[in-house]
C-alpha cells in the first residue's frame, strides 16, 4: 500500500498510477506510491505484470490508520481460481517518491491463508521508470481453491512548506486479475483528528478548481478522488463498491492538512 503528492510549485508531487493494489503514503521527500497485489511473471530479477486468465479478485479490505507521523497499512486480498491448478506470480508495486533507496518499506510482511510467505523485491521489467519495485511472491492454487493474501506495511508521511499531506491507494492494478473486482472496501482512520469533531470531504478536483493550491485546507477537510463516494464516520472514510473493473480514475487520492 504507497502516499504521493500532486505537482506544483510547493514541490508536492501526486501520486504515481502503478499496477497492482496497495497503498501510496509518500509526500515530498517521502517514501512511494504502492497497489493491489498484480498477477505477472517474474525472469527473477525483474517482474512484468501480464493478467491472469483463471483467477479472480473476489474481494479486497485495505485499513489504513494514519497517526501524525506515518500511516500503518493491511490488505486482505481474497482470490478464487476458475480453472485448473496454476501458480500465479504475484507483485505487490512500491514506487518510491525520489530515488530507488527509498525503495523497502518498513516492516513489509506477506501471509497466505494465514502463513508468512517471503516476498522478494525486483525491478518493473514493464515499465520505463526505475525507482518502481515489486515485493513478489509464488502462490499456487488447486483447482476452484480460493486463498487469503494479506500485506501489511508501515509507511512515513512527509510534508512540504505549504503543510499538504497526501494518501492514495492504487485501485487499478487490480484489472490484472480475470473479470471484475468483486467487492473493494478502503477504510482511512485519522487517530491525529480530535474524535469529537467529524471529517468533512470534498471532491478534489472540483475544490482545486476554485482554490488555488497555496490555500490552506481547514483542519478537518478531507480532498478525495476515488472509485466511490467516501461515507464519513467521525474521524473515518470509507470505500466501498462492488463488481467493477478499476481503470486509472478508481485509484483513491486523499489530500490533506498535514
């Protein structure tokens, strides 16, 4: 899961559109931009997202719990396969904001159906930009078998000079996968927000479109763009939509007083 922020003259670049599904907690000078675990092929340096053919995403949960000086990240990926026994290469992408040293994230761990797998970090063979990684792992599958994969992750926040902080979350990795995602559910936790004050939320691009980026965002105002209307509790947003390809508009940007 990886936080980006938007391009301007504040130095706030906006969160790079990689593959897969994960989280992208970086801001400038910050760490990267992550997605939904991908289906590709690995030559064991380099990983290529590619689809898979017979296994779907039935549903994904991704929480994030942002505190005032990084974000914690878990997703729970449920995956069924349609067809005969297969192993999927799978690749959980982390782009980092800056260069590739920035790459690792802290604490990453991968589990299937319960159990710690080792995921190993390579370059995206697909792609021109090298600063993006991959975080991959085998899985195989029986036939009509449905697994439980699971990423978690802590990732820093930074800020700039105009105190914007930013979280996004990469939905449209997760047309690698056969069909239609068939539920996704992003639930974002501000603990730095006093509870006795709920969120407000605005569409980004239509709040951007009559204030101009040095303005400052009210305390509790949430920026957002994403493949659902988020619903407000308190100090939570949440996601929700069913049986839907994602494209490049479904990726989840939040924007934000730092």
């Amino acid at each position: 899961m990886t936080l980006h922020p938007q391009r301007g003259d504040f130095g706030y670049d906006r969160c790079m559109r990689l593959a897969g599904f994960a989280i992208v907690v970086c801001l400038a000078g910050g760490t990267a931009a992550l997605g939904d675990d991908s289906a590709g092929y690995s030559n064991g340096t380099e990983f290529r997202m590619s689809g898979s053919q017979t296994v779907r995403m039935v549903s994904e949960k991704v929480l994030i719990d942002v505190d005032r000086i990084g974000a914690a990240v878990h997703c729970r990926f449920v995956f069924k396969n349609e067809g005969p026994g297969t192993v999927v290469t799978m690749g959980f992408p982390n782009e980092p904001y800056g260069d590739a040293s920035n790459a690792k994230l802290d604490g990453f761990r991968s589990r299937v159906d319960g159990r710690s797998v080792r995921a190993r970090i390579q370059k995206d063979g697909s792609g021109p930009d090298e600063r993006r990684v991959f975080y991959v792992k085998r899985v195989a599958f029986k036939a009509d078998q449905t697994r439980v994969v699971e990423d978690s992750y802590r990732t820093a926040l930074n800020g700039n000079t105009f105190s914007w902080s930013g979280i996004s979350y990469v939905m449209e990795t997760g047309a690698s996968w056969k069909g239609n995602i068939g539920n996704a559910t992003v639930l974002v936790r501000f603990h730095d927000r006093q509870p006795s004050s709920s969120l407000t939320v605005a569409q980004e691009d239509r709040w951007l479109a009559v204030k101009p980026f040095r303005n400052k965002i009210p305390k509790n105002l949430i920026l957002w763009s994403g493949f659902a209307i988020p619903r407000v509790h308190g100090t939570t947003l949440l996601f929700q939509r069913s049986d839907f390809k994602p494209t490049t508009r479904s990726n989840v940007i939040l924007t934000f007083q730092g």
